[in-house]
C-alpha cells in the first residue's frame, strides 16, 4: 500500500540486459514522432522529468558532484548520487553546463536523453575456505544519459543490419574514457537530438559491467550520501546544542523564580497577601474550564495520537526497518500506526472532556473521530482529483481508496470509540483549587502579552529547533534524495519536544503573572503557532530552491505540506497544553490556599 500511495508503479522495461555481458550502441527502438508528441517531450523536459529505473532492488542513480576528498590526493575521488536521472535538458541552461552534448545545442531548444550508458557494478563472492570465486552481486546501478541525433546509412533505417547507424559504433562508441582520467567517462563531439519539432527518434543504450570492491551490505552507502554541500553536520549538532543550552537555562530561571515565589507566597500573613498580586490570587479561575472543550478535548486527543506514532516511526526507523530500500515501508508504517493508535486518541481526548466538566462522551467521541481525518482526506482527495486528471501514478486508484476506507471505518473508528470508552469509564482528574463560582476580572494586558503577539512569538523557539532538519527533508522528498538521518531525526524531535513544553510553560507563567488565568488555549496555540512558521519556512524553500511554474505542481508542494504542518500543529500544540497543564498542578499544588 506504501509504494502505491507513493505513486511507484514497477513494470518490466524493454532494455535486454544479460549478466556480465556488454554491448555498444545497441538498437532498442525508432519511432516517428508528430508535432503534438514531440511538443510532449518536450514540455516533460521543460517540467524536469526524470526516469527511474530498479535492478535488483537498486534505484537508477546518476553520479553528480564529482569532487576530491583530499587535495594531495586528486586522483581519489567521491560521488554523490541522485535518484533517476532527466530524461532531456534545455540548451543554455546553466544547470548542465558540464553537459559535453551543450557545445552543438541552441539556447532555449530542449534535446531528448536518447542513447543511456548502464553500469552495472558487481561484487564478486569468494568461498572463505578455497578461495574460489562462487557466483557476483549486483552493488551499484549507474546510468548516463546522452542525447545523440543519429545518422545512417541509406533514406531509410533498417535496425535489422548489423551496423546501421554511423553515429555510433562498438569502435566508436559515444561514451569514451577520459584522457587524464580514464575512470571517467566523456561524450564524443556528437550533435544532440532536438525534439522541436516533428521527426525520427532512434533510441540506443550502451552495457558496462565493472567490478567493485563494495560489498553487497553496504551498496546502498553511495545512495545515501548526500554531499559535503548539502549536509552541513556542525551547524546541525551547534543548532541543536544551542537549543540545548537554552531549555536548561530557561528551566533553571523558571525553578528558582518558582521557588522564591512559593517561598513568599507561604510565609505571608492573609492581610500582606490581599496586597500581593501574583499567579496566586487567579487560583479560584486557573481551572476554569474553557471554551470550546469539546474541541480542545478532541485535539488534544488527535495530538496524542499522532506524537505516539511519531515515536513508533523513529524508533523503527533507527533500527533500521525503515530504510529506503524498503520502498513504501514509511508510509504502510504511519498509516497502520495511525490506526491502531486510534485507541490513545479516543482514550485521552474522552478523560480530558470528562476533567473538564463535559457529559457528552458520544459526541466527543464523534468529534474525535472525524475532526482530523476528515480535514486530511478532504484536502487528500481534492489534490488526487488533480493529480488524476492530470493521468499521474501518484493518482491514488479506487481499490486502493476503498482499502483505506474500510481501514479508517472498521479498524480506526472502533479503536477510538473503544478507547473513549474506557476514557470516559476513568475517575476524572482531581484539581489542586477549587473553581470559585464567579469568574474574576483580567485586568490589562501589557502589548507584548497580547494573545496574538504571545502566541507567534513563541512559536519561533520550537521551528529553530527543526528549521536546519526541515531543510533536509524538503530536500530529500523534493529534489531526488534519500533521508536516511534518523537518528539526527531522532534528537531533533526530542529537542523539539522539550523546547514546546518549556517555551508554552514560559508563557504561561507569564500570563499568570499578569493575572490572565486564560491559559488552555493559549498554551496549546503558542508551541502550535510553530506549524505556522514551518509552513511559511516551506513557502520560501519553495521560491528560493524549486523552479515549480505548472499550476498541478504548486498545489501538491501547498497542498501536502498544509497537511504536514496541520498534524504538527496539533501534536506540538498538544504537548504544550499538557506540560502547561502539570506545570500548572504543580505549582498550585505547593502553596497554601484557603
């Protein structure tokens, strides 16, 4: 179900490739192309399409960035690999400059890919005990597009002949070795294959087997190395070490202002404590219920759920279990996870309704089940209507739909009525104060307390945890590379947790101050707020790295990433409500009320 929701569609290619055999300029087909075909091609590679390709389990790979390592050494080389590879280029684009075919191409014409390279590394298996080499696996697939306008002899190609073309010959292939370099690979002085207007597409690939000293359990190293460029380690580890240093700072100033004001509050006399004013004199109002409980109860519910299955991804991820060569696994997991987490979901949002006064388990329940997920499948299902017309893979098909549909109606829906069950059957949560009857007045609130600045002000404090990981995973989903930092993932999503407890504690203890006993929603919006800055973060990655300018596209980019912020939104909002919350008992819980 993971690689059919990704859109991955495996089907067997026409390319004849045979075990630790090679060809040179092979023959796979020629077509006549019309106006609107070629107008086809071209408008794909004017959009970046790439082709990708699996043998053995191995994604096609293009080999990019081709530096060295050390400078002593210019000889001892490293890659870095990109999924796919295009399947055309624009002349004059900069971006493929290093391109040998852009010495004959005209600015602005796109050329179709149409003669590949395969490389196929093998590692060769020796018998410990004789030493005899036993049989080979296949530990690094690489591909190198090239586009060739093909000539022949005669008016008209006969693929049948022994040599037809007289671009490319076994003598004279279009992949040479590099002169200083002879590791490398250079294309010959060939004139491209434009696709501007109607004509003849010969397509040919060449077969090149090479022994690697990689063994078969590390092939996929050089697909997960993604650059000294990209992977900027020490700012991730001083990003995450500064954060760090904050919450422990924060956490010591707010337990030694905790201390004296408990200290105070305790050894005052009832008539200097009528002059006092402080958080203690709202202890009659702090535990008011809100407004809209029912609502707050349900996404608290939902953020439970969702921080939960969070946690079983990264753990899982980080033995191992999720790696990319599992296609799809990532997405199978959240989803099952999603819905056997069901029953935290209704569980926690029907015992926080009932502590907070409400009866209406039923309709709780309902709200829970329906208020998420409905928003998530609404926006789901309108972007696939796109996508669908649009005659894309990434179409979710019927089946599929049904699929999960009867998931959510038999398996998530009774897991959350089940949890609520047992929820609401629980003894509701014992205040520390009693709630006085009469609401008191909040008196003004000073510009920087306000509820909006409050709130977009703190959200900043949990996106600088993540923004550097955020660039990461932007990168790897939409610019062709593999995400396989999960243990960096890990502590950033720890990190991200305490920075929303403390940073919603803060504020809260703030408003307290202040006499403003408002705090359940305030304490839940002001750590959420940092979906705000992450989809407004996602906004400018958008502008500033991706050259998206079809319609369909940018509404998917919008689109998905609306429902990624919205699920981190009610989990980072719901860990601020609840450490909010305990921090709240207990203080509360340490002074004298009468």
């Amino acid at each position: 179900m993971g690689e059919i929701l990704r859109g991955d569609r495996i089907e067997t290619s026409m390319y004849n490739v045979k075990t630790l055999q090679e060809d040179s300029c092979k023959v796979l087909c020629h077509g006549k192309y019309t106006a609107d075909e070629m107008k086809m091609f071209a408008d794909k590679i004017k959009d970046e399409y790439r082709a990708h390709w699996v043998v053995d389990n191995l994604p096609a790979a293009y080999r990019l960035n081709l530096y060295t390592t050390d400078p002593d050494a210019p000889r001892e080389q490293r890659y870095a690999y990109e999924r796919g590879f295009l399947i055309g280029f624009m002349g004059g684009d900069l971006t493929y400059q290093s391109h040998q075919a852009q010495r004959n191409a005209q600015q602005g014409v796109p050329y179709i890919n149409n003669h590949l390279r395969l490389v196929f590394k093998y590692h060769n298996h020796e018998n410990p005990e004789t030493g005899d080499i036993t049989g080979a696996r296949i530990v690094g697939f690489e591909v190198y597009p090239a586009s060739v306008k093909h000539t022949y002899q005669g008016s008209k190609f006969n693929p049948d002949r022994s040599n037809p073309l007289t671009t490319c010959t076994p003598l004279n292939p279009i992949w040479k070795p590099h002169s200083l370099y002879p590791e490398q690979m250079m294309l010959s002085n060939v004139d491209p294959m434009p696709v501007d207007e109607p004509g003849e597409i010969i397509w040919t690939y060449d077969v090149k087997w090479e022994a690697s000293q990689i063994r078969w359990a590390s092939r996929w190293d050089l697909y997960m190395y993604m650059g000294e460029d990209q992977v900027h380690w020490f700012s991730i580890v001083n990003s995450l070490l500064v954060v760090t240093f904050l919450s422990g700072m924060v956490a010591m100033i707010m337990v030694r202002a905790l201390n004296n004001d408990i200290m105070t509050y305790n050894d005052l006399d009832q008539e200097e404590m009528r002059e006092e004013t402080g958080w203690k004199l709202v202890h009659g109002d702090v535990f008011r219920a809100p407004s809209y409980t029912n609502l707050l109860g349900s996404l608290v519910g939902s953020g439970v759920q969702i921080l939960l299955c969070a946690l079983v991804i990264l753990f899982f991820a980080v033995l191992g279990f999720l790696s990319p060569s599992n296609r799809g696994a990532l997405m199978t997991c959240m989803l099952f996870s999603l819905a056997f987490l069901g029953v935290s979901a209704g569980f926690t949002s029907a015992y926080v309704y009932k502590s907070l006064g409400g009866d209406q388990w039923r309709q709780n329940t309902i709200l829970t089940a329906c208020l998420v997920p409905s928003m998530v499948a609404g926006i789901f299902l309108f972007l696939n209507f796109f996508v669908w017309h649009e005659g894309s893979t990434i179409a979710i098909p019927f089946l599929q739909l049904f699929e999960l549909f009867l998931l959510y109606v038999f398996v998530y829906v009774p897991l959350v009525f089940l949890g609520a069950f047992t929820g609401y059957k629980q003894e509701p949560y014992t205040m520390p104060c009693r709630v006085q009857p009469i609401p008191r007045l909040v008196p003004a609130q000073p510009w920087h307390l306000s509820p909006i600045v409050s709130i977009f002000l703190g959200g900043i404090v949990p996106f600088g945890a993540i923004f550097i990981e955020l660039f990461f995973i932007l990168t790897s989903i939409w610019m062709h590379k593999f995400y396989y930092l999960f243990g960096f993932l890990l502590l950033v999503f720890v990190i991200l947790v305490f920075t929303c407890a403390e940073i919603s504690i803060v504020m809260c203890y703030f408003h307290l101050c202040t006499e403003d006993y408002h705090w359940w929603w305030r304490s839940f919006l002001t750590s959420g707020s940092s979906a705000i800055w992450m989809y407004c973060y996602a906004a400018y990655y958008f502008s500033s790295e991706l050259q998206i300018e079809a319609f369909v596209p940018t509404l998917l980019y919008f689109g998905y990433n609306f429902i990624t912020c919205l699920g981190f939104f009610v989990m980072t909002g719901t860990v601020g409500l609840v450490s909010s919350f305990f921090f709240i008992v207990k203080i509360y819980s340490s002074i004298k009320v009468d």
